[in-house]
C-alpha cells in the first residue's frame, strides 16, 4: 500500500507546468501608426488572423511568433516576437524529477510578451 501511494504521489508531482499553465497565452496587438489593420500571427503550432487592436490568444511555442499586418490605409507591418522560458516552470519541473521533459514537448513552459507593438512603414 506505501509503495503504492509513493508511485501516485510521483506521478502527481511530475510536469508541473504542463498541469498548471493554459496551452495559449494572451498577446494584445496594435500597429505602431495607431491605426487599425488585419494581422496574421503564425508560429509552428497556430496560424490565427484578426483584426487589431485585439488580444489572440496563441498557442505557446519554442519558436517565435511570426506577426504581418497591414493597416486599413494598406501600409504594411512584418514584426516577430521570441519565446521565452518561464524561469520559475522549468525550476520546479527540475525539482519534481522529470527534468524538463514533458514541458519541452508540449512548450507549456514557453511564454510570448503579453502586449506588442508592431511596426509599419
């Protein structure tokens, strides 16, 4: 019965932020004129279009979230924002044994800016 309970206590605590952190994350958009526009947002896991200013919820990726607007006057944007590690997630993965592991598949521990600005000529 301790062995038991020892073995379900292991694999409650393993992946940790695959638990705890949402596959998307909000990312507000405007254009740097502050004027309104069309942008398409892709990464490896998501390709989502809207207009802006908004918030899209994108998924959480390792690699960065390719952005292209164009705005109601036709002037065009291309801007891209890096992912970053959520220090904090990937510490207590570590301590909870399974190394990163299961966070590195799902990018859960992966996170964007939560508001961008992008640039248009």
């Amino acid at each position: 019965m301790r062995s038991l309970a020892i073995l379900l206590s292991f694999f409650v605590l393993v992946s940790c932020a695959t638990i705890v952190n949402d596959a998307n994350v909000p990312v507000a958009l405007s254009l740097s004129d502050g004027s309104d526009g069309e942008c398409k947002l892709t990464n490896k896991r998501v390709s989502l279009s809207g207009k802006v200013p908004a918030t899209f919820m994108v998924r959480r990726s390792d690699d960065r979230l390719r952005i292209e607007c164009t705005s109601e006057s036709g002037k065009k944007g291309i801007a891209s924002i890096p992912s970053e590690i959520e220090g904090a997630k990937l510490a207590g993965s570590v301590v909870f044994f399974d190394l990163g592991i299961t966070d590195s598949i799902t990018d859960k521990h992966r996170t964007y800016a939560s508001s961008f600005v992008v640039p248009v000529n």
